[in-house]
C-alpha cells in the first residue's frame, strides 16, 4: 500500500504542486513518493498536494528559526537544501532539527497544513519516505523505457507519415507545374 491515489486523483492533484515542486527542485519521483505517503494521511490526493505545497513554501521561504535550524545542521539554508539536495536529505536535516515531534515541526514549518505534510513525510523517520521513493523510481524507470519504445514507435510514424506527405506535395507540384507555368 504505498498511497491512497488513483489515477484520476493523482492526474488532477500534480498539477496543483508540480510547478512549484519543480521550482523548487524536486524531482517528479519525490514529488509522487510525497503524494503517496501525504495521502495516506489526508485520504486523498488534493489534499495532500495543498499540504506538500505549503511544506515547499515554508521551506523555499523559510521562517527565521527553520533557517537558523538549517543552518547550524548543514551550514546551508533550508531553500539552498532543497535546490540543491535530494528532498530525502532535506527531510532528514528537518528531522534532526525536530526530533521527529509534532509540535517542533508544527513550530518551525510554521503552517498546519505544510507541517502535517512534513511528519507524514517523517513518519517512522526518512526510511518510509525512501522506501516509497525506491518504489517509484523503479515504477518510473520502467514507466520511462516504456515511454521511449513507444517515442521511437512514434517517432518513425511521424517520420514516415512527413515524408509522405512530401512525397504527395512534389508529386502534386510536379502535375501542377506545367499549368503554372503557362
């Protein structure tokens, strides 16, 4: 059971964190890794991509105690983590700054929504979440080589239809030429 999502749950909550969850350099693995485990603490998909959402804002505009907390763990800001870290390394430095407690996070994320996303994130500490993470990369790997068979398959129809197409306009313009021409 890694989440409470179907497809067209999931295919209408992307879009509600995906700009910002890329913006702020997460991956779209991690991004699917956070939306299982998130709804499983919501029930659902929307919900959980508004609480993912929150979490990014907080930590990509982080409050003056979560910074100072980055900051003495990593000699980084939380912003500069998530950029430039794995979002399982930033999660684990969150957790080192609150123990994994309800109320530290609730207190340097600043927001219930942001922080309820955060300790479903942390739940069992940041093993769960790279569990998760592991499932849906091997999903996407194999989602993604599935992808470029079918980008190759229709590539070369849309090679072959272009040339066609081609071949039908010089075919065309060579029957019309003479008339043109006088």
């Amino acid at each position: 059971d890694v989440g409470v999502v179907n497809y067209d749950e999931l295919s209408g909550a992307i879009g509600l964190v995906a700009g910002n969850a890329a913006g702020a350099g997460i991956s779209f693995e991690e991004l699917g890794a956070s939306l299982a485990l998130v709804s499983k603490q919501t029930k659902g998909a929307s919900r959980a991509a508004r609480e993912i959402n929150m979490l990014i804002a907080a930590l990509v505009n982080p409050s003056k105690q979560l910074n100072t907390a980055f900051m003495e763990i990593t000699g980084h800001t939380a912003a500069w983590m998530l950029q430039n870290r794995p979002l399982s390394e930033t999660l684990k430095v969150l957790y080192q700054a609150t123990g994994g407690t309800s109320e530290k996070i609730q207190e340097l994320i600043g927001t219930q929504r942001g922080a309820r996303a955060a300790f479903a994130l942390l739940n069992d500490g940041v093993e769960n979440f790279t569990d998760t993470l592991s499932h849906y990369q091997d999903v996407t790997g194999a989602t993604a080589d599935a992808a470029a068979i079918m980008s190759d398959t229709t590539t070369a129809a849309f090679k072959n239809l272009k040339n066609s197409v081609i071949a039908a306009a010089i075919d065309l313009g060579t029957a019309y030429l003479p008339l043109l021409r006088a």
